[in-house]
C-alpha cells in the first residue's frame, strides 16, 4: 500500500482533530455520570469527597435516632396537655358540687359524763384531773388540742370546743358535756397529755351519719372515672418502647453525633394519679362535705403545678432535641454540598464546553475538507456518526 502524503498543515489539522474527539468523550462521561473528578484526575479532592460524603452518611443514622427521640419526648408532651386537661376538669366538677344542698344526714355526738356544777373548775372538780392537761379532737381533717388550763371551768372548756368550725358544745348543771356535728363526720377524741379525755368520760363518736345527695354522688363516681382515664393516658404515652410518664418511668438517652461525645439523657416523670396523689373519691365519699371538696380541690391544684412544671421541663428537652436535629439535618447538607462542589461537574457548563467542542471538531473538518475530495475515504472516517 503505497505512504500517504500529508502536508504539515494537514497533519496538524488531523491532531486537532483526534484532540478534540477526545475532549468530546471526556465531556460526554462528564454529562452522563455527573462527576468531573476521580481517583486518577484529582487524587485529593476525590477523596476529600468521599469523606465529607461518609460522615454524611454517618449523621444520616443520627438524624432519624435524633428524630426518633424528638417524637417520642414530644409524644409525652402531648400527654401531660391532656392530662392537664382532664385534672382541670375534675377540678372544675369538684368546684360544682360543692355548696348544694344535701340531705339525710344525722348529726354525730360525743357526750361526757354529768357535771354537777359547770361553773367549778375542771381540775378542783374531776379526780386525777390537772393543769395543763390536754386532748385532741379531730374533725374534718383538722386536729385541735383542748387544754385545761389553771382555774378552767367546765364552761371554758365549752366555749374551746365551740371555737371549732362545725362543732357545737354544750354543757349544763346536772348533764354531761355534749359535742354535736351536724353534717354527721366522725369526731374523734384522743387524749394528749394525761387522761383529760376520759376523765370528763370524752370519747371518738361512733352514731353519726354523713349527709347523701345525688348530685354529689354521682360527680364521684365521674371524677374517678376522669381519674382512671388519666392512667389509661399515661401507659399509652408510649412512643417507641419508652415511656417518659408511667409510675415507673423509662429514661431515654440521645446521641448528637459520630463519636458520642455529644448526648442528652431525658428523664422520665412518673405522672399517673398515684404520682398526682390524686386518689378514688366514691369509695371514700369525699364529695359529701365542702370541706372534703376543699381537700381534693387543694391536691388538684397541687397536681397541675406538677404537671406543669414536667412539662416544661420536657418541653425543654424536646425544643434542645429538636434543635440539634435541625443542625444535624443542615450539617448533612453542608457536607453533601461540600463533596458536590470538589468533584461534581456543573452540567450547563459541561453542556456548553460541548456545544463548543463540536464546533470545534466540525470546522476542523470543514479545514480538511478543504484538503481531500468529499468522496475519499479518509474524510469520510475523520467525519463524526
């Protein structure tokens, strides 16, 4: 086969050429792998990218353990709401029944022995009795102490017990002293020092009769039924195996990143009604007096101040929790862009560099042309598809 001449200017042409078909190739990966750097052409960013990619993979696990915690604190959040919702409401129904009009009721009364002359004084006049001696009566869950101080009489002692809101003393020449209860609760006596108590034959009532009403009646039987709706909350407060509100509650520990240097450990608050000291009113009848409403209406309102302050308190954790997944979630981002940037092709640029490369690549065979007849086989394989 006979050598094919080529002028300098022709050989040159044809270098250009296969140069600029290379270049076309190269573009070409570029645009269909979207990845300008590899392991050969850029050692260092390459592998920089792959690390910032690898850590972003890494705080990828994190993120959703991060996200996890953030609902399942949020979840007990969500809890102490309602449940500061249901105690309002049995406060509210407590607050509703209290003053109506009851009926049935049969008064309670303690009598002592028969004092012949109240005016004398108590330790001139009772064997064994002294100055100073005392006793207790509890009513209404208060106790007072009656003290027989020096030169009492009968009739002070009286008017003692008389200063006890919803008692009513009497005592007369010829009769034994007489502590009455209208709304039929227990009176209790218990001696305090020496035997003050039984030496004026004072002892814990036994007869009386506590007042009925539907009303009241049926508002316990509502409250205690709020009151287990509470507990029903607190054990389905559970979000993901842990709960933060059971009698015995479960703490939860996240980690913020790679190495676990970085946790947060939420502890949990037992908030069912036995944590509230919130207890079963029907069975105790505790709605039968104002006073014993009073009682319950003070625990209700010592509860939500609880409740309150648990829930800021995970408020806290949640909003702390939440915070580190947003930084977590924009780190990821910034990695991920990072390893965009070192090794990633710019696809309108790649796109451009193309165009401009073909261009190229058809005026250098616009040029050769120029050389060669159109039918001869050597233009014809220069020519690209």
């Amino acid at each position: 086969m006979a050598d094919i001449n080529l002028s300098l200017a022709t050989r040159t042409t044809l270098l250009q050429v296969q140069r600029t078909r290379t270049l076309i190739d190269v573009i070409a990966e570029r645009l269909s792998t979207g990845v300008r750097v590899s392991a050969i052409t850029n050692a260092t960013a390459f592998f920089d990218a792959r690390s910032l990619t690898d850590r972003a993979g890494d705080l990828l696990g994190i993120k959703d353990r991060i996200s996890g915690a953030a609902s399942t604190v949020g979840a007990a959040v969500a809890a102490i709401d309602s449940i500061i919702s249901l105690v309002n409401q049995m406060r509210g129904l407590a607050v509703s029944v209290k003053g109506g009009a009851v009926s049935g009721a049969v008064a309670t009364t303690v009598t002592g022995n028969v004092v012949a002359d109240v005016s004398q004084s108590v330790t001139a006049t009772l064997a064994g009795a002294e100055d100073n001696d005392s006793f207790d009566i509890t009513y209404n869950g208060t106790t007072t102490t009656i003290v027989n101080q020096n030169g009492d009489t009968f009739t002070d002692i009286r008017d003692k017990i008389n200063a006890i809101s919803g008692l009513t003393a009497t005592v007369s020449n010829g009769n034994g002293l007489v502590i009455t209860a209208a709304d039929g609760q227990d009176i209790v006596i218990t001696n305090n020092v020496n035997d003050l108590a039984t030496d004026l034959g004072l002892a814990t009532s036994a007869n009386g009769t506590l007042a009925t009403n539907t009303l009241r009646a049926a508002a316990e039987t509502q409250f205690d039924s709020l009151r287990t709706q509470i507990d029903n909350l607190v054990n389905d407060a559970t979000f993901l195996g842990v709960n933060l509100l059971k009698a015995s509650p479960d703490n939860l520990t996240v980690t913020f990143n790679e190495d676990g240097t970085a946790s947060l450990t939420v502890s949990g608050i037992a908030s069912d009604s036995t944590a509230l000291s919130i207890g079963a009113v029907d069975s105790a009848d505790s709605f039968a007096t104002d006073a014993g409403i009073d009682t319950i209406v003070a625990r209700l309102d010592t509860a939500l101040t609880t409740l309150r302050t648990t829930q800021s308190t995970l408020g806290g954790n949640n909003a702390l929790i939440n915070t580190r997944f947003a930084f977590t979630e924009n780190l990821i981002n910034t990695l991920e862009d990072g390893a965009a940037k070192l090794i990633n092709a710019d696809l309108a640029e790649e796109a451009a560099n193309l165009l401009a490369v073909q261009t190229r690549h058809d005026l250098a065979l616009a040029a050769l042309g120029l050389s060669f007849d159109n039918g001869s086989a050597v233009f014809a394989l220069l020519q690209l598809g």
